[in-house]
C-alpha cells in the first residue's frame, strides 16, 4: 500500500481552557468552590474581595418557576460573550448570613469512591466519547458503589447501545476498588472472584455459589448446600472462605467511619404559601474585576497583567453562567418534586435527566455535572440533588409512581408489619399490588436489600 496525502473536511468541539475551567467550577460542589475561590483571589491582583453590604439584598421573593440560566456552558458562543458586561457582575451570597445557622453542618454518609475511580480514568485511556459514558455510570452509583438503575435503562437516558455502555462498565469494575459500578452483588461478588487463579481450592464451588444460592449464603446451612451442588461439606467450606474474604460494598472500603458535614449548594424555604429556592453561597468569597486595575491596563501593555485581567474575567463570567445554572436546575427539581416536600417519599414523582435537560434546554452532560456532588437543604432534610431523580413505574390506572415512592412504600409496611408474622417478598408484591402498582417480586426484593431490610426469615428471628 503506497503513502499518500488525502485532505478531509470536518468538525469538532475544540474544548479551550476557558470552556475547561466553566465546565470545571459547573461540576465543582460547595466546599471545592470555596478553595478554589480563594485560591484564585490569593494568586490573581485583578480579583478583589467584595464586603458583604456592597453586594446588596437577596431576592427572597423569587418563585420557583424563574427561568434557568440562558447559556450553556456548552454552547461556545455562550462563553465567548462581551466580557465588559462581566467586569462588573458581583459573585454574591443568595442566603441571607444571619439564616446560615439553618443549614451549616448537615451531616452526610462518607463515600469518595466516585473521584477515587475518577482518579484512575487516566489508566483506561478512554476515548472523548468512552470517558463521558465513564462519568456517566460514576454519577449513577449508589452508597454501596453499585450502579443505582439497570444498564439498560442508563443506555436509555444516555442514548447509547446498551454493549457500548456494557464494555465501559467492565473497565471500571477492575479499578480500584474492584467491583465498583457492579450491578448488584452477586455481579461484584463475580468480578472479584475471577482475579484469582483458575486452580484456587474452592473457585468454582464459590462461583456456583455466588450465581445459583447467593440468598442462602446469609445462613448457609452446609448439608442443605452441599446436597443441592453434589459436593462434600469440607469442599464447600473452601467456598464459603473464599466468599468470605470478598467485599461486597466496594464504597465501604474507602469509607472513614465518621460522618462528614456537607455544606448545601441551594436551600429551599416554604415563604407566603410558594417554595422560594435559593443558592448558598454564603460561605464563598464574593469576587469581582478590581476595575482600578483594569482601568490602568488600559493605558499600559503589561502583557502578564493583561493575561491575569483575562483570566478574572473568565473566571467571574464562568461563575455567573454556574450559579444560574445550578439555581435553574434547583428550581425544576423543586418545581417537579413539590408534592415530596409536602407530603414526603411516597409522593416522589419519576423524573429522569432527560426530562431535566429537554425542560431547560441543556444537555444532559450538563445537568449531570450540575448535579453531581450537590445537596439541596429542604425542610425535610438534606438530600443530594441526585435524589430526586427515580425511574417510572406504571400503575393499574394508568398513571405513574416512582421508584423512590415504592421503597417509601415498603419501608412503611415492614415497619407497620405484625412482627410475630413478618411480610415476606410476596406478601409485599401483593400489598403493592393492592394498592394499583404492580411489580415483579425480584424488584421488591431490590428494592428491600437497598434500604437494608432483612428477609422476612431474618426479621422474625431478630424479633
């Protein structure tokens, strides 16, 4: 085959280091803004710290249906805008100072596991595309480090092929810890059993194990087990040691034990009968262009100062466009979610990213960044944003409940049970099917062993 030289035409997305950085601060939680702020103040002369009576009142009075934020940080027209509008925009406290002492210290679960994983991407050497699946599935993971929806399902919403998203998934179950982003516990508990050797005493028991008796493995009766594999007890015993020796729970390893203080990225307030979203930034330095310096540039060609007036500029531009973003994104949550706020749980209405994105014309890249790492402080609570998304489950009369309701629903009816007569899988199925949601017993059990409900068998021996 001979060397030749072909021209071709066509586009991509060149990402410049200004989009970089509003991608960056879009995705950046509370406490990471908080340092990075500062960070830029202490390195940068064109930044000045503004007092907080020169910024002026919060609007306390803005209804939840405001309109989003009018650019995506995607758009590059967007962030190419006229800068001289930016000099002067005041990156500001939406929480009045002296209401703080509502919401400082909301204490959350540990879990780091989504940027140690994050950490690792580099050894995949993902493709453009292959990455953003990666970022896709570690946003979709649950407090044990599992995916927290089918990959089917994430496929759906990600408009991709499920065998596309399924190889990307493979690889980032072998990373540190393995068995992350598994789809349950018997595919985490599979993972990790193929790192050893084919010949280890006891794989293959524990293999068969794990696929075919995974619900008998919380009180293995060893005769029951040896005769249902056709093995001999002290050969099942390897098994189970093997088993034993797993984690389960890949975010429980990189957890510390004690509870870490999340600081809420928006509050929501019931005020004059309407629920009033606000952003919570009260805790980050309130940052704009010192325009003495600016004004003096003007006159001069100090080409370094120009480069770091440039950069603050980008910078107050790139945390405007974050904050309307993410005040937009709470607002529909709110908006969409008001019947949980008000009712609790089993009132949670199925809501999916996609329908986020197509509401306040974004992409749904952008409503995942927006809403990883992000907590909303309510009246009933601090919830990451994250939770007020869940799957649609279809009713007997044609309407719709959430995921998110169903485990409502069934939490409240182990904890309303008669305890000498505990409700098993079934009994639950039927009692949901009474009330016009009808789903498989594997999903009630799904979504029992989520909220950390023992078997029926399990209850009433505790009882």
């Amino acid at each position: 085959m001979r060397p030749s030289l072909t021209l071709r035409l066509g586009q991509h997305l060149a990402l410049t280091p200004q989009l970089q950085q509003a991608l960056r601060l879009l995705a950046m939680p509370a406490l990471e803004l908080e340092l990075e702020l500062r960070n830029a103040l202490d390195q940068n002369p064109m930044l000045e710290l503004v007092d907080a009576d020169q910024t002026g009142e919060p609007d306390h009075d803005a209804p939840t249906d405001a309109p989003a934020a009018d650019a995506d940080p995607h758009d590059d027209a967007a962030v190419d805008a006229d800068w001289d509008a930016a000099d002067a925009v005041t990156v500001g406290s939406s929480a009045a100072s002296g209401e703080r002492d509502d919401y400082e210290g909301s204490a959350a679960a540990p879990l780091d596991l989504r940027s140690h994983l994050i950490d690792q991407l580099d050894e995949c050497r993902f493709s453009a595309d292959d990455l953003e699946l990666a970022l896709a599935l570690l946003d979709s993971l649950d407090e044990n480090g599992w995916l927290a929806a089918p990959v089917a399902e994430l496929a759906v919403e990600l408009a991709v092929e499920p065998g596309e998203l399924e190889a990307v998934r493979h690889r980032l179950q072998h990373l540190d810890p393995l068995g992350a982003c598994s789809t349950g516990l018997a595919d985490c508990l599979l993972v990790q059993l193929a790192r050893f050797e084919p010949a280890t005493p006891g794989l293959a028991i524990a293999r068969r194990l794990v696929g075919e008796h995974l619900a008998a493995l919380a009180q293995p009766r060893l005769p029951t087990l040896a005769r249902a594999l056709g093995v001999a007890e002290d050969e099942l015993a390897l098994g189970l040691h093997l088993i034993r020796n797993l984690h389960p729970r890949p975010a429980a390893l990189l957890a510390t034990g004690e509870a870490e203080f999340v600081v809420p990225d928006a509050v929501v307030r019931r005020r004059e009968g309407r629920w009033v979203v606000e952003l919570n930034l009260a805790n980050l330095p309130q940052l704009r262009v010192d325009e003495r310096y600016a004004a003096a540039l003007s006159r001069g060609s100090d080409a370094p100062l120009r480069a770091q007036l440039t950069e603050a500029r980008w910078l107050v531009r790139s945390l405007t466009m974050r904050n309307q973003t993410l005040l937009g994104v709470a607002r529909a949550l709110v908006e969409r979610q008001v019947a949980f706020l008000e009712r609790g749980p089993e009132a949670m209405r199925p809501l999916l990213a996609r329908e986020l994105a197509l509401q306040l014309e974004l992409h749904e890249s952008t409503i995942s960044r927006v809403t990883a790492g992000k907590w909303l402080l309510t009246p009933r609570g601090s919830f990451p944003f994250r939770h007020f998304f869940s799957t649609q489950l279809e009713r007997e009369d044609g309407g719709d409940v959430s995921s998110t309701a169903v485990r409502a629903m069934i939490e409240r009816l182990v904890g309303d049970e008669d305890q000498r007569r505990p409700l098993s899988d079934n009994d639950l199925t039927k009692a949901l099917a009474e009330r016009g949601i009808r789903v498989a017993r594997r999903t009630v059990t799904k979504y029992r062993e989520a909220l950390a409900i023992p078997a029926s068998y399990e209850r009433r021996a505790i009882q």
